[in-house]
C-alpha cells in the first residue's frame, strides 16, 4: 500500500480504521451536562452527586434508581423527560452506555433531541 498518508491515518491491510470525534468544553459546574450515569462502583455514588446537583441547579435534574448491571442510578435533566419519556430515553441512553462504561465508571453523556414536524392544512 503506497500512499502519502502517514502510517497512522492509513487504513491497514484488513480495511479496518478508526474515527475519533472529540468534543472539547469549559469545564462545568456542576460538571455534567444532560445525563450522569453511575456505576454501582463508582467513585462518587447516587446520593453524593444529588446533593451536589441540587447545590448548584436546584430542580433541574431527576435521579432514577435503576436495577441493571451495570449502572447503580442516573441523573438527567428534566426538559429532558418533557421532550421524551423516561420509558423511551432510558433505554437508549442504557444500551449505549453499558458499551462503554464499567461499574467504576461515571459517564457524563450529552443529549440533543431534534423534532421533524410536518403538517398538512387545506388550502
């Protein structure tokens, strides 16, 4: 394979390649934006990150205990759950992150909605 990209950006002989996007921010207080999952071993639990939520945005944020393998609790904000339902995000939000996450993980996740409305009228 002759090419002028250097070693690192070629595709390898298998056609396998990675893409990494990388989203950089100012730091935050609190420092998370629209979900906070929390694994059952993380270094911060449930209780800890609500008070800190409630300090900093009072009534912004919802925790919901979850039975699941992986994640003790999550912490999501409220328009949120007015845009779509609990019983319709949790489980998107759940599926993808068990992909990254582990027990010890706390995995801050930004969430953007975009509603298509197309209406007819008689003309």
């Amino acid at each position: 394979m002759s090419s002028n990209l250097p070693n690192w950006l070629a595709v390898s002989e298998f056609g396998r390649k990675a893409q990494i996007n990388i989203r950089l921010s100012d730091f935050e207080i609190p420092p998370m934006q629209d979900i906070l999952l929390i694994g059952k071993k993380a270094p911060i639990g449930p209780e800890a990150v609500r008070r800190m939520v409630e300090a900093m945005s009072p009534e912004q944020y919802d925790i919901i205990f979850l039975d699941h393998k992986i994640f003790e609790a999550i912490v999501i904000k409220k328009s949120l759950l007015k845009q779509i339902s609990k019983e319709k995000l949790l489980p998107i939000i759940l599926e993808e992150g068990e992909l990254i996450a582990t027990e010890e993980t706390v995995i801050k996740a930004q969430v953007n909605i975009t509603f298509e409305i197309n209406r007819g009228i008689v003309l």
